[in-house]
C-alpha cells in the first residue's frame, strides 16, 4: 500500500500550537528515519577531517584555540587576582569549560540557520521529513563537546582542581538536556530564516552578547556581588545557557561555591530546553507547507 501525503491550504489548521499534540510522535519520526539521520550525521563528521593533515585534531583544535585566546585576555591581562579566590590552575579549567559548551551550543544553532535552505532539493520532496534534518547537527555537537569535556575532566582531575564524583553519572542527563535545547533553537532559527535571510548574521551578533552574558569568563559571585542576590537570581533563570553551563562544570567535578546545586541548575535547563523544543517544533510545522515556494 502507498502512502500519499497531501496538503490542502483550504482546510489546513493555521494555528502554530495545534500541532502541540504532534510533538509526541516526533521521536518516533526520527527514530524511523535514524538511517537518514546517521547518514547526515557521518557525512557531517567525515568533511570535518577528510583532506585534513590534522584529521580529527580539528574537533579539538579550535575550542582550544578559543580557550588560550580567552585565558590570556580573561585570565591573565584582565582578571583581578584577589576576585573569586581561584587559582590560575582552577580558573582555566573553570573557563575551558565554559568555552567548549558555548562553542558547541553556538556551532551547532548557527548552522542550523542555513539547514533548510542549503538542503532545498530534500525538502522540496513530498515526503521528505524536513524537520528531522536537524537532528545530526545536535548531535554533531554533542559528539565535538564530548572530546573537549574528556580533555576538560582529565586536565581538571591531574590538576587537583577538580574532584570528581557521583554528579559525573549525570553528565549524560546534561549533554541530553544540551541536545534538546540545541535542536529547538535551530528548528526556529531555520524557520525564520527561510522568511528572512538576515536570521544567521543577526544570530551571530546574538550569540556575541549571549557569550559574554553567561558564566563563559566571569564567576557568577562576582556578578552578584555588585548586581545583588535577586538580581542574580533573575539574570541566571533568564540566561538559558547560564545553568547549562553550571551543570556541566559541577558534573565535571567542580567544586566553587559559585557554581551552585547539580540538581536546581539542571531543572532549570531542562526547562527551557524544553520549552523552546515545543516553541521551535510548532512554529516549524505551522510554516513547513511555504518552505519549498520560498527556497
């Protein structure tokens, strides 16, 4: 039996949350296309290392860069020595952990920009389940901040500035909750940037001030000691990158005061990892039909 999918603008819902009860059956979509989606996925991994003397070093290379830029500049030119009472050690396992995290959430929702439109023969295609697509670009991600984080963990244990424990069995709830949020951003990111091209450089620009608004360079006591406890509060309950991060740090075996609870940091990141997946979902079905006039 064929199955024939078929849209008809006349009795189409318009309402974007009407496809809420959809999102249920997404993980099921993708698990039917997970051939497809390993397929993207390994062509994804091989051009970053095929032709390239350095090979799968580039996964690596780059955050690191990053981190021996940022560490100079943050670390030794501008940090104040007697803030924070962290040791140079402790403050650059402290910043390598924020960098591979940003980078990997930033790399990852950037290129989901472009996804729908570089991909206009697929989705052009009836059946072709354009909002699985970019599930290979989360979890490319999450496969890059993977070898970061093992460097981060080992560096930070050798240096006795991390003290590995039980949280470290909560890394891969984290890197799921990363997952979730990285794949709703980019469903709505590469909806509106079939409507408007301007989407990836503004992005970029975003993505600027969002580094330097989350715990990246800076300890979040020392924000609050000039902002005040209530101020703190709200910035890092707004900042959905902010208690990713924390997480993350606390999971790899940190031990600041600054970092706060595993637990209450991960309840909050799932929460809008969550919530922008649903936002990114239903708004990236309501405008499916109008993407292949537009690309």
């Amino acid at each position: 039996m064929t199955l024939v999918r078929n849209f008809d603008a006349a009795t189409a819902s318009r309402g974007a949350f009407s496809y809420l009860t959809s999102i249920v059956g997404y993980p099921t979509l993708v698990w039917r296309n997970r051939f497809m989606v390993q397929n993207f996925l390994r062509r994804d991994l091989l051009s970053r290392v095929n032709g390239s003397m350095l090979g799968v070093g580039w996964i690596l290379l780059q955050p690191l860069f990053l981190f021996a830029v940022y560490y100079l500049v943050f670390g030794q030119l501008l940090r104040d020595r007697n803030a924070g009472g962290m040791s140079d050690s402790g403050f650059a396992i402290y910043l390598f952990s924020g960098v591979i995290v940003f980078h990997a959430l930033s790399e990852a929702t950037t290129t989901s920009c472009v996804m729908i439109v570089d991909n206009g023969n697929l989705v052009k295609k009836v059946a072709f389940p354009s909002e699985v697509m970019l599930v290979h670009v989360a979890a490319s991600s999450i496969i890059t901040f993977l070898v970061g984080a093992i460097v981060c963990f080992i560096a930070g244990w050798a240096m006795g500035v991390s003290q590995p424990g039980w949280l470290l069995l909560g890394l891969p709830l984290v890197m799921a909750v990363q997952f979730v949020l990285t794949l709703g951003i980019g469903l709505l990111l590469a909806n509106l940037y079939v409507f408007l091209r301007d989407t990836a450089q503004l992005w970029r620009i975003l993505t600027m001030a969002w580094m330097f608004l989350s715990p990246v360079f800076w300890e979040p006591k020392l924000l609050e000691d000039k902002v005040g406890p209530e101020w703190m509060v709200w910035i890092a309950n707004c900042n959905p990158a902010f208690p990713l991060i924390q997480a993350y740090r606390l999971s790899l075996g940190g031990v600041s005061e600054s970092l706060g609870a595993f637990w209450p940091q991960l309840g909050v990141a799932s929460a809008w990892a969550l919530g922008l997946f649903v936002i990114g979902y239903v708004f990236f079905m309501s405008r499916k039909h109008k993407y292949s006039d537009l690309i």
